[in-house]
C-alpha cells in the first residue's frame, strides 16, 4: 500500500496490517536516515541554542557541537540533543575547578567560608558559618543544591547532654540510662514513680509517650466499672443472679448466689457479664435421657444403690453404676459421642477387665452400622423428644426385668419421674419457652407443648390467627408469622397465575414447585419447544431460547440486495460479488475489476474492504523492489 504522512509529507510503502497495527510514519519517528542540513533543520525547533559542526551520521552517533551562548563545544549523542538536551556548562553538569566551585559558594553561601579544596561533587568540603562560627563538613553538591548552616537551620544532631535536658524538661520523673545515639535508635529508661525500665526510641519520647506501666495503670483505671455500675449490669443480664461479694474487676472472682436454687459459687465477674449462669442450674453435663434411666433405676433400687457419675471403680467416668449388679450404663446423644468413640471403647475394655457389664445407649444415630457388637442399643431420632416417652419407659422397663424386677410404672409415677428429670436435666418448661418467646416476639402465641429445642412446637400468630409448626430455634431468634410479614412460600398455583400476566406464551409442565432457583420444565406455545428454566428468570422476562435465536436470527440477516447495496458503502469498489449471498459467514465468490482474479471471501470481510489478494502481492512486491534499488 503506497501511503503519505500529513506531517512531514514522506511517502512509503507499507502493509495494512501494520498501519491497522498503529505503525506511524518512520521518519517522524526518526527511523528514516537524515541528511545533516535535514538534522540541522530539525535541531532549530528543539534546541535553537546549539550550532551543529559536524557531520550528522545518525541518532545514536555522537556530533560536534556547539554552544551559541557560552562557546562551549562538546560531543552529544544527537538523538539527546532532540530531546532539548542543552548546553553542560550552562546547565552547571561539567566538573568543576576549585576556582569556579569558590565562585558559585560566593553567590549561593555568602555566609560560608570554605575551608577545603573542592574535589569533585561528592567529596566532602571543610565550612565554617560567618554567623555562629559553627564548623562542619558536608558534600559539595549538597552545598551547591542550597544546603547551609545545620546549627542555623536548627537541624544540627542532638548530642546525648541535649537529649537528657529535653527529657528533664517534658518528662521529669523519666531518667535516661543509656546511650543517645540518634532519634530512631532505642534507649533504656526508667521511670522513677513505678519504677518500670523499657527500651525506646527517642523520638517517641520526644512525641509525648511516658511510662508504658503507668499508661496501662492509668487506662485500667478509666475501664474499671464501680461495684454498682457492675451489680446494675449483672441484674440486666441475669436477673436470677444476687451479688454477694466485692467487685475489682472483670478478672477477678466475685461471691455470687443463685435466686433459683440458692447455690453460692465464685466465678469470674467476666464470665458473668457475658451470661453464663449457675452451674448447678445448668447441669450441661447431664443429659435427659440419662435423668430418666437414674431416677427410674433409683425409684426401685433404691438411691444409694445406684450410683451418678463414678470415676472410682474404672478410673473413668460412668454416667450410671449399680453395684449390686456390676452393671453400669452410658445414655447419650450419637451427635457428641461420634467424637469420642475411642474414649467409649476405652470405657468398655476397662469394665471388661473389672468384670462389669457396660451397656451403651445412643440416639440421634446417623451411621448405618452399630459400633458395638453387644450391649449396644441405638435409636435414629431424638428419643427425649416423644410424647410421654414411650422409648424411655419401655427401655426402663427391660432394664429391671434384667436385675429380675418385673416393674411397669404407673401414669402418676412416671409424670413425676418425667418432672424431676426435666427438672435435673434443666430443660425449660413450656411456660418457661412461652415466657422467653415472648421477649423476643411478643405477636405469637405457644399453643403446643414444648418437648425440646429439635422437636417443632404448634404457634399461633395473633394479629392473623394462623397456626403453623416452627422450629423453637427460629422463634427465639426473633422469626414471626411469614404470612404477616410477607414471606409465604410461592405455590405452583401462584407460579402459573404470575407467569400467565408475565409470560403469556409459556406453559408449565412441572408438577412440583420448590423455589426460584429450582428449575422448572416448561414449554413455548410458539414453537412447542421444551426445556428447563429457573422460575425467576421466566418471572423476570425471559422468553424461548429457540425463539430468541430465531428472532435475533432474522434481524440480522440481508437480502442479495441488501448485502450489494452495503458493499457500496463499505466494500472495496474493485470488488465485483459474483455469487449470491446467503449470511454473513457463508464465503460469497468475488472477482477483481483490475486483474479479473476470483476468490471466494466471508460477506464480513469484503464489507471490511477486503480486496484481492493478487493485486496485494504485487503491490508489495513492487515496494520491496524500489526499496532494494534506491
């Protein structure tokens, strides 16, 4: 391609790749050898002050050159003198003689007296200030860059005397042991009210910081709450809580009671603050199911002929030991025995060598095989959680059948040992769930019985009046009645009516409706296409793939005429369609007004005015020619 620059009017033949490759002109860009009358030319718009002497062979060759205000003749790379690189001398980068250093520090210190010879810009040069008489050494080229007197300037290094008055005179009762050095270097001190030592830097110090000790003393004594700032506290948070003893502070023990069943223990005030409660109340230790199978055994047996909590006969704790019987009983929930299985294995060989027999009781259990051979007996739900307990009951029951008592306990005496078990276990009652409710959401009504936090308990919302079953979690985090607040799960009746406003022309063929995110088969009622969709997308306006594509399809695409009539416009007018043409990707035969060459092109190309690619070569090689000649 033969193309010209606007700027400097070069002519030069190129691809056009590169010039799409936003290659410029290689004169102006000083890839083109000049002549020296051409440089010349040029250097008079960049440095007007420099007269060229020698001859130009090159930008990275250095010229002879000369200075037209000062004379001065040196020889610079040309292409830096391009770049209004000037004269050295004027511009004070040449070395220096001792004279013309003098010189300079007479116009720029006139205060300075030099007291040494000036060897090169980096050397150090003896001075004396004419104000102070203070005397010094410093580089020269920072003296020449306008650096001065340091004691003048008030910058001049602290010495270790001067540190310790400024000390004396902000800090009094700081003492300095060590050495002063500089402002960063750390330096040990002493504080003479505490009498605390610590290393430091003197420009922390010299910044307002004291004594650390006595800093932490003194933010503790701003944090410390008074003895009734803590017991108003404590009656917010626990109002089950009487505090008996003396307040520090958060990490000090305070004598405590309990309200509810009057045990005195000594806790941390800080524990206390963040909610924890009687221990005796608690019991976390202790489980329900484990209460039922105690007070029952008890009831019949006799309390001191079963034993809670034995680390005596194996050195390892069992939650339940007879005795009588050599028989002891480990109840609990799969959920945080799974952890510790080898711990219950360890149990069992220790009462295999003792020659007890260890029956162990699981629910909540989620694996498929039991973990024990024998004495193992285990129940996949939360048998605690049953209506009257029909699980605890009958497993009691086959229990003292084994000890040889044929026991069936009575409705009366099985409601009380349900209540003192509750009771020991401490899960709150349904009166005690209601009230706790309702501080947090005081628009629902408890009308079911509440048999623990994993079974669901029947509510009652009171501005609507519906019922519906909600996990006590939810409740006492605050969560409400979905149709009040406009949260009611979407059914698929409702799905189809707003689609039917939304989405005219689709249809659901889905039976089940989960959420939006769920996918849904649907079909078109234009195309009978059928595939799945996410409900909110169809929701938010989206149509038929196959349609869309169809419609986007006929948008784009031309007629033969259409596409001829564009060709004219954008196309190369060389160019002559010989084929019909069907899209925009289908190559099209085409031939060439010059040559009468045909090839076959994509329409995309040719309306991006692409020619022939016979009569490119030729230009190229026409170019190729010339430049070998000239």
């Amino acid at each position: 391609m033969h193309v010209r620059c606007n700027k400097c009017g070069y002519e030069w033949f190129t691809r056009p790749r590169m010039i799409l490759a936003s290659s410029g002109c290689p004169k102006c860009s000083g890839h083109v050898l000049l002549s020296t009358d051409e440089f010349v030319e040029k250097l008079k718009e960049h440095n007007p002050n420099i007269i060229v002497l020698g001859q130009y062979h090159g930008s990275k060759e250095k010229i002879e050159v000369k200075c037209k205000k000062c004379g001065y003749e040196w020889n610079p790379v040309a292409n830096s003198l391009m770049k209004k690189t000037g004269c050295p001398f004027c511009a004070g980068n040449m070395k220096l003689t001792n004279e013309q250093f003098l010189k300079r520090m007479k116009s720029i210190h006139p205060s300075i007296i030099v007291l040494s010879d000036y060897k090169n810009a980096k050397s150090y040069i003896d001075c004396e200030c004419k104000k102070c008489g203070y005397k010094w050494h410093s580089q020269a080229l920072s003296l020449l860059a306008g650096t001065g007197c340091p004691k003048c300037a008030g910058t001049l290094k602290k010495t270790h005397i001067d540190f310790c008055n400024e000390i004396n005179q902000f800090f009094p009762t700081l003492e300095v042991l060590g050495e002063y050095k500089n402002a960063h270097t750390k330096v040990l001190m002493r504080c003479n009210n505490c009498g605390c030592e610590w290393m430091t830097k003197p420009n922390n110090l010299l910044n307002g910081e004291g004594c650390p000790d006595c800093a932490e003393k003194s933010r503790r004594a701003k944090q410390t709450k008074t003895e009734e700032e803590f017991i108003k506290q404590i009656s917010s948070i626990n109002p089950t809580i009487t505090v008996l003893g003396n307040y520090i502070n958060s990490h000090s023990r305070v004598k405590c009671r309990c309200q509810l069943c009057g045990n005195v223990w000594n806790p941390l005030a800080w524990d206390i603050i963040r909610g924890n409660g009687c221990p005796a109340c608690a019991k976390t230790s202790t489980s329900f199911m484990e209460q039922i199978i105690l007070i029952s055994l008890r009831t019949i047996l006799g309390e001191n002929n079963v034993i809670s909590r034995d680390k005596k006969t194996i050195g390892m704790e069992l939650d339940i030991y007879i005795p009588q019987y050599k028989y002891a009983i480990e109840p609990g929930s799969w959920f945080w025995h799974s952890s510790k299985i080898n711990r219950d294995i360890m149990k069992r060989q220790l009462c295999k060598e003792k020659g007890i027999t260890l029956l162990t009781v699981y629910d909540s259990f989620s694996n498929s095989d039991v973990p024990f051979e024998d004495n193992c007996i285990v129940y996949n739900y939360d048998i605690g959680a049953e209506e009257k307990h029909p699980t605890l009951k009958s497993l009691v029951e086959n229990l003292l059948s084994e000890f040889g008592k044929d026991c069936f306990f009575s409705e009366d005496v099985w409601t009380q040992i349900e209540t003192d078990a509750y009771i020991h276990s401490h899960r709150i009652t349904t009166q005690e769930f209601k009230t706790r409710v309702a501080t947090r959401n005081n628009k629902v009504d408890i009308i079911g019985e509440y048999r623990g936090y994993k079974q669901k308990v029947r509510c009652r919302c009171k501005q609507c009046k519906k019922e519906w079953m909600v996990s006590p979690v939810h409740l006492l985090n605050g969560q409400g009645c979905a149709d009040c607040y406009g949260h009611t799960k979407k059914t698929l009746s409702m799905l189809k009516d707003e689609l039917a406003i939304i989405n005219p022309d689709i249809t659901i063929l889905s039976r089940d409706y989960i959420n939006n995110l769920t996918p849904i088969c649907v079909s078109c009622k234009t195309c009978g296409n059928v595939w799945e969709a996410r409900p909110g997308n169809l929701l938010s306006g989206n149509k038929c793939p196959k349609c869309a594509k169809k419609n986007a399809a006929k948008k784009n695409s031309l007629t033969h005429d259409q596409f001829l009539e564009r060709m004219k416009e954008k196309g190369n007018p060389d160019v002559i369609v010989v084929g019909s043409y069907f899209n925009a990707k289908t190559s099209i035969l085409c031939r060439c007004r010059k040559c009468g060459n045909e090839w076959t092109a994509t329409p995309n190309s040719l309306l991006q005015a692409h020619g022939c690619k016979k009569c490119a070569d030729m230009r190229l090689r026409k170019n190729n020619n010339m430049n070998g000649n000239g």
